[in-house]
C-alpha cells in the first residue's frame, strides 16, 4: 500500500479495478462462447437454442447470457412485480423519456398485456422470484413481435433483440434500485448479465482482434489480460465513478493501478473471500463473531447466510476463471466449503487485499463522499426539476453496493449507515425531511427479510442511535421554528411540526427528550405572554382604559386564538408539548388579572347602567374559563381564577332590580287582562303574563350556569322569595276584584229579594209558605269563574318552575340569608279562624251578616275573613299566616256587614301568639269568649320562617292554595241555601265549567267538639 495513501480511496480503487478485471473476463468468456457457438452447425446451434415457447435464436446466446448455474440465483424482492407493473404500464404508453425506442415500447406493450397479464405466469413468479424467469419471458415475447416486424429483414431482428433485452435488463435494476439497497449477490448477478450481453452485442473488428482474443482465452490468466490492456489504459465504469468522485485524473488513477495491479489480482480477491470463510470456523471470524449477536440463534442464521453466500461468491469466480482453482467447474458451494476447511490457514493472521481494515469505517466514509459530492450537484439542477430522495446517483449505488460486496457488510449495517448520514445532512440543513423518511424506509424494507431482532447488536445500536438522533433533530427542527418572525404561527413551525408527527414517536422515547422540550415550552409561553401583551396594549391603547368593551375584545381574541391554534395543532406535539394549552394558559392567567381590575374599576351605578354588557362580559367568562379547564385538564394544570367573587355583586344588583319590577308586575298583568279565557274552560291573560315573567327571570339565572352550587342556591331562594312574594300580590288582588264581583252581584241578589218579599204580602196569609223564606238565585258572572281558573292555572305552572329551580337540589344547600343574618328568629303563625258561636244582634232579632278581623296591638290588621250571612253560628275555615318576631298580642273582631253605614259590633276577643308555647309545632286549638256573648274558635298553628328555597315555593302554594279555596267557599255560600242534590258546575258562563266537590253535611266524627 502507498504510503499515506488514503485508505478509503485505495481500498475502493482496488475493489473498482477488480471490478473491471472481471467484467474484462465475463466480456471475454462470452465471446469466447459466442465464437464456439457460431461454429457449430446451423441446425444445431438452433435447436441449442430452443425456448420454452417453442423461439428460435440463430446469435442471440442465451445459454451463455444465464451462465451455468442460474438455478441458484438470489430471490428478488416481493414488491418487485408491482413496481415492475407500473413501470411496463408507463412504457406502453410513452411516459418513460429513457425508453422511448418505438420498437422497445411496442414490444413492452404486447408483453404487458399478453404475457404479464397470465395468472399462471404471475403465479410462477410469485413462486420462483428468479430475475431468470423473467428475462426469458421477456426474450420470448420480444423475439415473437420483432419477427413479425416488416422491416427487419434478413435477420436484422436479431441485434435488435439484443439491445430490447439490455433495455429489458436497465429496466430490472432500476425497478430493483427504486425499492432500496439490493442485496450484493442479486446486484451482482444482474450485473454479470449486463456484461455478458454488452460483450455479446461487441463486434469483432478485425481478424487481428479475433486472434488477440484467441491468444488471451488460451492463456487463461485474467492478470496478463489486465496487464495487457492496462497498457492501453484498461479502465471500467467503476474506476471512472471513483476518478469523478474524488477528482482525480485518468493518470492519477493509471498511476495507483500500477502501484497495485501486481498485488490485487482475481486470486487475491479469491483468497479474501477464502479467509472470510475460513474465519467463520475459528474463534474470531470476520466482521462478526457469536458474541456480536443477542443469541445464539441469530448468529448460526446469520453465519449459514454468509457461509453461502461467500461459497457462491467463490464459485461464481472460479467458474469465469478456471485457472483460479483446479476443482470442477459444476462443484457445488457445499463441497467448496468443505475444502476450504482443509486449508492450512491461521484466521488469526490472515490479511486481506481488498477488503479495509475497518470495514464499516471506510464504507462510511465513502458514503459520506458520495452523499456530498451529488448534494453538490443537486444544488445546479433547476428548482423545478424531480430528484431522487435517495440523493445517491445510480454510479454512486453501484459504487457502494460492489464495495459492500466485497468487504462483506450486510444490508442491516448498509440501510443504517444511510440512514445515519441522511440524518446528518438533515440536521445540518442540506436534505429535506423527506429524505429522512425515504432513508428509514430503507431500513423498513430490509427487515421484511431479516427482523431486528436477528440483527448483530453494533447494528442494532447503530440504528437505535441514528433514531434517537432522528427525533432529537425534527425537535430541534420544532425548536428552530419558533424562533421564526411569526412564532408558533409561522409556516416554518407548522411544518417541523408536522414533519415531527409523521415520525410517530412512542411516549417512551419522547421522554428522552425532556431537555429540548421543556425549552420549546418556554418559548410558547414567553411569545404567547409576549403577543397577549401587545394586543392588549393596542386594545388599552384605543379604549383609554380598562373598560367593560377592552375586556370584551380581549376574550373574543383569545377565543379565536384558541380555535385557530386548535385546528393547526389538532394532537399534541408529544406528551408534554401541547401548543394550544400552553398558549390559552399564559393568555387566560393574563385576561382573568385584566378582568379583575375591569370590574373593580366599575362603580356601582356603572354597574347598574351597564348590567347587559357585564352579563355578556360574565358569560364569555365563562366560556373561555371552561374551554381552558377541557384544554387544561390533560396537562394536569387548573386555573386558579374563581368567576363567582368577581360577578357575585353583578347577580345581587339583577336581583334587586328584579325584586322593585316584580312589585309592578301583578298590576300590569291585571291591568290589561279582561278575564277572557285564553283557551277553552281555562285561565285569562293575567296569569300566563305573570308567569311567563317569572320564568324569564328563572330562566336568565339557571342560564347563568353559576360555578358554585351553594351561591347558586343563594340566589335561587332570594329569586323564590320574590315570586313567592309577587304570588301573594296577584292572589290578593284577583280575591279583591273576586270580592267586587260578589257584591256587584249581591246588589242584584237584594232587589230580587226585596222584591220576592213584597210578593209574599201580598199573598194570602194562609198560605202553605208560612214562615218559609224566599231565596232568589245569586247570578255568577263569567269573569268570576275565569279568576278562579287563575289561580288554579298559577298553581300548575308554579309547579313548573319548581322544577326549573331545580328546588330539590338546592335545598340541600345551608342558605343563610335575610333576619339569620343578623341574629334575630322569626316565626310564622297560622291563624285558622273557624267558626262562631251564639252571635246576635242587640237591635234586632234577626240573624247577623258576620265577618271577622284580626289586627295587632297598633291597629295594623293581618286578617279578615269573608261574610256570612244570616247565620248566628257561622263558620269560616279561613287560615292566615301571620309572622311575628316574639310573643305578640292580637285583637279577634267580630262585625255585622251593614249594606250602608258603619258595621256593627258583635264582640272582642284577644289572642297570644308566642312561640315559647308552640315549640313542639303542633297545632292548638283555641276557644276565645267575646266581651259581649259568644264564643270564637281558632285554631294556632307555628313554624320557623326559614328562608330557603323550598320554605318560599311552600308559602306560594299555600297562598294560592287559601285563595283558591275561599273563592270557592264564597262560591258554596251563595249556593248553600239552594236546595241541591247533586254537585254544581259552574263554567264561565256561569252554568258548567268549574267543578265542585258534593255538597255535604259536616258529620259528627269532623265537627269541632266544644269542651263543656
């Protein structure tokens, strides 16, 4: 070796220059076969020739073209028929410029659609995968179409069948290449054949050349040949690849071919292959050894792989070369082997010729090179133009995959060395990531044969490194793409990032990866914090100041971010990078701050004067506060903001506006109401437009979807205490316009009486009537019954809203509101006023018209029940809620109604209320002596007035409840006189819409029993 001499240029000369003494060598034993061939008779050089379709060849040698053992010939690739179809498709039909000769296409055109098409073809090749079977496929459909061909007379088909079958051959290796690395011996055999037919298609130009030959057949000696016409300058594709590779001259090369043509002869390389197999029976075999390996399994596959490869290897050259060995040229790879075995050879001291001593070094090396060298050239080619993703030229791979041959590196080792160089450009900036993805799919490829797991363990290693390197790069590339003018929007980041997930890193590995990716979360933050800032500042810029509006913006914005971010980054960059997060966190941490001082910047009548846009302001909130916790939740991280103590002032003010509306509402609905049903036998306008404003308020709460469940209850029982309230109004204002109704009619009902007792004078006193008194009927009109049907409809959609309140799940929160607050209890009494006894009247004997009135010690009346009439025992039935603070002393009086004037006086009684008496709150009854004669029944009742939800809904139907039943019971006294037998309906019309329970006689087991 030349001293100094770069070991990756020497090593890869000589493997070149062998290369081109043995390519000299097939070209010569072909013409040597060509040149026996045509010296045969004609009959029998035909008929040697006959294919397995029944074509004739008169020069085309396939015999030779195939060799002597096509038998053995490596299996191509699976994939292979598919590429090869698309590949035959576009050559049919012109779309491939390298074969464009008519006469080529035409002949692809008929095998593609006639012999490719055949199942049982497909079949034998899906079976065999010999490149053997195909060629001759395509020789026999070839020689078919060029004899039917007109113009190829007197045998002119035959050249061009020749150079169909080079094409034919171009088009397998290039179908091959497209698919990755090719195996050493399938690029080999291909090659053989290349060679072979090239040599085949060469002329003899003289008679002197035909001698020349002759004498260097008879010779036999591949070196004397290689002597002889390197004197010429012998020189071969090869040798010209590595001379353009490392620009050098034809002399330079000339030059270190005669430094080492006495040295790298065939038998050399003979004896390379000869200590790689002999070195696989030692204790330390070549490239590697069973300790290379994670079993023993893998190394006894791999080593059977490599014991027959190199047997075919040596075989394959001792049959061009016969002087190389003595053995039969039909010796099988098994039997060389085992002489090989016999061979006086110490593996620990054996040196090769062409093979470097650090293989897989030197092989990188050399990849490196050419890798630059077509980068380089790439850069001159026009941006529009296609280029490979390989990036290697086709000298280049065949460059490469003979010295992988020779220096016996496997495809695992070949696909990971690429894979790692591709990477190294791709962090360097010089290939695309596409390029990465065409190199890992190369490494794919090779494990259909051979698993990763049956891989040496320094390849294994290689790849597992060049993986991690791979991931660490697309993430640095994610990296390098925020630090574009747009940040985490530019076109640049948006693309590392999708390159990052085409690569579908497991979570295993991306926490390998902690150190980059908490740097790229920094950097989100910080220009989400950054662009936060200054469109807000814009914002305060215009507003002047942090109004309701700029905090209004300011969400909208985020929110569009938000979304915008979320449709660019659908998934998560890895398991701790998740853009949309990290921008809404930083964003939302900054408005919620912006948001605090806005509200605390409002006054109170501000607040009022723009209650609408606050609850806007409070619903976008809640919009974003939500869409961060969904976002927020898979990082483990929640926003510390509380909405309630920032709005909770805004729903107490809605609340008071509410609570001074409600006071109007009873009168305007009853204002404009007729009492017309609004439906068949049912309500007037009054309670459904009463209603339907209290559901607008329950409705605008409940929408509020307040965070905090026990404030909500809060709210929710203020709100019930306003209607409950505003049910009350309505009740006593329907029962006053009830009342008029009953003595507009009850002036009609005492002329008709006045007149009906003028009749009686006049009849004659000893009538049968005796002292029968005379009834006229009491005319009900429509609109009494349609107020009644008011309350009952109020009674059924205050159910509604019951449930719309969600009271049942609110009252389980503790509520302290109202007089709980500042320590003072309050009470509710119910006072049911019963019945009277011995009532009469001092000026007269007739039966008295009574009512009752229950007032406090200063005069303020709580209570007054209806009249009855003409009865000394009455009895009322009417209950009231009185609320009292403490004991409390209240006045019972009891009135004659008088038709003009001031009512009489029946008597007085006086009634405590104290709740010290009633703790156990079981009703009392209480007989009351009047101060003139009689006696009044009451009957006490006591409760905690609490006030909570369910206590306020409880009043409301107890108010509608008593008022409902005292319009019917004043409906009963008009008709108690009537003697009937039946139930009355009344509708309203006042004949038979509302229904009424039968008319009975209280019995002795209800009837009040009166101490003695």
């Amino acid at each position: 070796m030349v001293a100094n001499q770069n070991v990756c240029l020497e090593f890869t000369v000589r493997v070149a220059y062998l290369q081109a003494l043995l390519d000299r060598q097939s070209q010569s034993a072909a013409a040597k076969d060509q040149e026996t061939s045509s010296s045969l008779p004609t009959n029998h050089a035909t008929s040697s020739r006959r294919s397995h379709d029944g074509s004739f060849f008169a020069t085309f040698d396939l015999g030779s073209l195939m060799g002597k053992d096509s038998s053995k010939s490596p299996k191509y690739p699976e994939k292979l028929l598919k590429i090869f179809d698309s590949s035959l498709q576009r050559i049919a039909m012109g779309q491939e410029p390298k074969y464009s000769n008519q006469r080529f296409r035409r002949t692809v055109a008929r095998f593609w659609s006639s012999t490719w098409p055949d199942k049982t073809f497909q079949r034998q090749m899906k079976e065999s995968r010999k490149i053997e079977d195909l060629i001759l496929a395509f020789v026999t459909s070839s020689t078919k179409t060029l004899q039917k061909d007109g113009e190829l007379m007197d045998g002119a088909w035959k050249s061009e069948l020749s150079l169909q079958v080079s094409l034919f051959l171009d088009l397998l290796y290039d179908c091959l290449v497209s698919l990755g690395p090719l195996s050493p011996e399938l690029a080999s055999r291909l090659q053989s054949y290349r060679n072979r037919l090239k040599a085949q298609d060469t002329p003899s130009k003289t008679d002197k050349d035909a001698e020349d030959r002759s004498q260097e057949r008879n010779e036999g000696d591949s070196l004397s040949i290689a002597r002889k016409q390197n004197g010429n300058g012998l020189m071969g594709p090869l040798l010209d690849t590595v001379a353009t590779l490392y620009q050098l001259r034809r002399e330079d090369i000339h030059r270190i071919i005669t430094d080492i043509e006495n040295t790298c002869t065939e038998q050399a390389a003979l004896d390379d292959l000869k200590k790689c197999l002999k070195s696989l029976n030692t204790d330390t075999p070549y490239l590697y050894s069973p300790h290379d390996f994670p079993d023993p399994g893998c190394w006894n596959t791999w080593r059977t792989s490599e014991v027959s490869a190199l047997s075919q290897m040596m075989l394959n050259m001792m049959q061009a070369n016969s002087s190389l060995h003595q053995t039969a040229d039909r010796q099988s790879p098994s039997d060389l082997s085992l002489q090989m075995d016999t061979l006086n050879l110490d593996a620990r001291e054996y040196q090769f010729t062409y093979i470097p001593p650090d293989p897989k070094a030197t092989y990188r090396e050399l990849l490196d090179r050419c890798l630059d060298h077509d980068l380089e050239l790439l850069k001159t080619l026009p941006e529009d133009e296609d280029v490979s993703l390989g990036i290697l030229s086709h000298e280049h791979v065949t460059l490469l995959q003979v010295c992988a041959a020779r220096w016996r590196l496997p495809l695992s080792f070949r696909t990971c060395a690429f894979f790692s160089a591709i990477v190294d450009r791709y962090q360097q900036g010089d290939v695309p990531s596409a390029c990465v993805y065409e190199a890992q799919s190369m490494v794919e490829r090779s494990q259909i044969d051979t698993p990763t797991s049956a891989w040496a363990n320094s390849d294994k290693e290689l790849f597992d490194r060049t993986m991690y390197r791979r991931d660490v790069c697309f993430l640095q590339a994610v990296e390098e793409g925020l630090r574009c003018p747009k940040g985490y929007h530019s076109e640049e980041f948006l693309e590392a990032v999708e390159d990052w997930y085409t690569l579908n890193v497991s979570e295993e590995q991306q926490r390998s990866l902690t150190t980059i990716s908490t740097q790229i979360m920094d950097n989100v933050k910080s220009q989400a914090f950054n662009t936060y800032i200054d469109h807000a500042s814009r914002l305060l810029d215009q507003e002047g100041s942090k109004t309701c509006a700029f905090a209004l913006q300011l969400g909208t914005w985020i929110e569009k971010e938000a979304k915008k971010l979320d449709k660019r980054f659908a998934a998560p960059i890895s398991s701790e990078i998740d853009i949309v997060p990290l921008v809404l966190q930083q964003h939302l941490t900054l408005w919620f701050r912006d948001l605090e001082d806005t509200i605390l910047a409002q006054t109170h009548e501000a607040l009022r004067s723009n209650m609408e846009e606050m609850f806007v302001l409070y619903r976008k909130s809640c919009k974003l506060s939500d869409m961060g916790n969904a976002f927020l939740k898979e990082m483990k991280y929640v926003l510390r903001f509380p909405l309630p103590p920032l709005f909770t002032g805004l729903v107490n003010l809605w609340l008071e506006e509410t609570a001074l509306k409600t006071k109007d509402w009873s009168d305007q609905a009853l204002a404009v109401d007729r009492f017309e049903p609004t439906s068949p036998n049912g309500p007037s306008s009054s309670v459904t437009d009463l209603f339907d404003s209290f559901r607008s308020a329950v409705h605008f709460l409940m929408g509020l979807n307040w965070p905090d469940e026990q404030q909500l209850a809060g709210f929710a029982t203020r709100l019930a205490k306003i209607i409950s309230f505003s049910i009350n109004d309505y009740c006593q204002k329907v029962e006053q316009l009830f009342a008029q109704d009953m003595r507009q009619s009850e002036t009609v009902f005492t002329a008709a009486k006045q007149k009906a007792w003028l009749e009686k004078a006049k009849a004659t006193l000893a009538s049968l009537q005796g002292e029968r008194k005379l009834q006229a009927f009491f005319n009900f009109t429509p609109q009494s019954c349609v107020k009644l049907n008011n309350i009952e409809a109020a009674r059924q959609q205050l159910d509604q809203l019951y449930d719309q309140m969600r009271v049942d799940d609110l009252s389980a929160y503790d509520v302290v509101e109202g007089s709980a607050q500042n320590g003072h209890q309050a009470y509710l009494f119910t006072v049911k006023i019963v019945l009277a006894e011995g009532l009469t009247l001092e000026s007269n004997n007739k039966s008295p018209d009574s009512f009752v009135i229950l007032s406090d010690e200063h005069g303020n009346r709580y209570a007054k029940t209806r009249t009855i009439y003409d009865d000394t025992d009455p009895r009322w039935d009417e209950s009231f809620d009185i609320p009292v603070k403490g004991s409390a002393w209240f006045m019972a009086t009891v009135r004659q109604r008088n038709i003009t004037g001031k009512h009489d006086l029946l008597g007085r009684a006086y009634l405590r209320l104290d709740p010290s008496q009633h703790v156990d709150l079981l009703s009392k009854d209480v007989l009351l002596p009047l101060d003139t004669r009689g006696h009044l029944l009451m009957r006490v009742a006591m409760e905690g007035e609490r006030d909570d939800i369910q206590y306020h809904f409880g009043r409301a139907f107890r108010w509608l409840k008593r008022t409902e039943s005292d319009m019917v019971r004043t409906f009963v006294d008009k008709v108690s006189k009537l003697k009937c037998g039946k139930p009355l309906t009344i509708d309203d019309s006042g004949s038979t819409a509302h229904a009424f329970p039968s008319f009975h006689q209280i019995s002795p087991e209800t009837e009040h029993q009166w101490p003695d």
